[in-house]
C-alpha cells in the first residue's frame, strides 16, 4: 500500500479586506471576510506591505498600454515616460471614482491575530490574484484593475498615517493630492 501526499485544501474565497494602521504595533492589521461570512484578522509588517506595494505598481505599469503619438518636438523616451504616467493617473483616478463604499469588515478582537508571512500573487492583463497564507489555510482574494488601484491607494493613505517611507509608490502617485479615499485614516473596506 502507497501513501498519497496529503490533499491540500482548495484555498477559500475572500469576500472583503479591511486595512487599518495600529499605531501600537507599527504594522497593518488586515481584517478579513470570507465568502461564507467567516471572520479573522492578520498583522501585516510595513515590509510585506511595501512587497505588495511594489508588486502591485509594477504590474499595473506593465500592463499600461500607450496609444497616439506624442507631440512633435519632444524626445521619444520623454514622451513615452510622460504619456504613459497620464495613462496611468488617469487610471487610477478613474479606479477611485468608481470605488462604491461598503461597510468595513468588523472589528474583532486581533490581541492574537497572526503575522501574515507572504502574499502570492498570480498576475494576468485584466486581474490579478492574492493568495494570502492564514495559519488556517491559504485564502483568496481577486482584484481587478480599480481594486487593485484602489488597494494602492488605501495602504498609501495608511503609510502616511504611519510615516512610513513611501518610496516603493511611483512618484506622481506618491507626490499627488489624495483622491476620494482622503487622508482622514478612516478605515475602508476593499470590494
């Protein structure tokens, strides 16, 4: 008789993600919903959160397309690097325009919330795949574009509350106004 490898349980579905900055802990507590109404909480620190970050803005600047030529008389890379920064803040500012506020996922009691330890991601032109590892099991969450702008823009708001360096975002995101989501700190809810 063989023995088979263990079966690893299909990943579960989340539903939302709330992100909040804790001050006293100078890391992210993510709490999270999954599809059947489950609760739970993980910690996330400021240099998992600047992976994702980085991941994240380098997906949505590779999968930017420039369309139209630029106007004569400036040098091509500078118009392509130009171009394509408005492509992209377009992008996102029509991501927080399109944003419809849902209620955070609750608060739970996160004294023994554990320590997110990596986030997976698997990648396409139109969505993109976050695989969170929970010490119960890996869970899901899919974003399409404007979620993933809208992430972006949700954990900029909370590296500002944190005064954490925000080099990893590009720097017209990064130097620009807040949009829509504000920097009051509010907790928001993605999807």
């Amino acid at each position: 008789m063989t023995d088979k490898p263990a079966d690893r349980a299909a990943p579960r579905r989340l539903d939302k993600l709330t992100l909040d900055y804790s001050a006293a802990e100078d890391r992210l507590l993510g709490r999270v919903q999954v599809l059947d109404g489950e609760l739970c909480a993980v910690w996330l620190t400021q240099r998992l959160a600047r992976r994702l970050v980085r991941m994240l803005c380098d997906h949505l600047d590779k999968t930017a397309v420039t369309d139209g030529p630029a106007p004569s008389g400036t040098p091509a890379a500078a118009q392509g690097s130009r171009s394509k920064e408005l492509l992209l803040s377009f992008r996102h500012q029509a991501a927080m325009l399109k944003r419809d506020p849902e209620p955070p996922v609750p608060e739970l009691d996160a004294r023994a919330a554990p320590l997110l330890e990596s986030i997976r991601a698997r990648l396409s032109q139109d969505r993109i795949l976050l695989t969170l590892e929970l010490t119960d099991g890996p869970a899901t969450l899919a974003l399409t574009q404007n979620h993933a702008w809208q992430l972006l823009q949700i954990l900029l708001n909370l590296f500002r509350r944190a005064e954490w360096p925000l080099d990893a975002w590009p720097g017209w995101m990064r130097d620009g106004e807040a949009v829509a989501m504000g920097r009051s700190g509010t907790t928001k809810a993605l999807h």
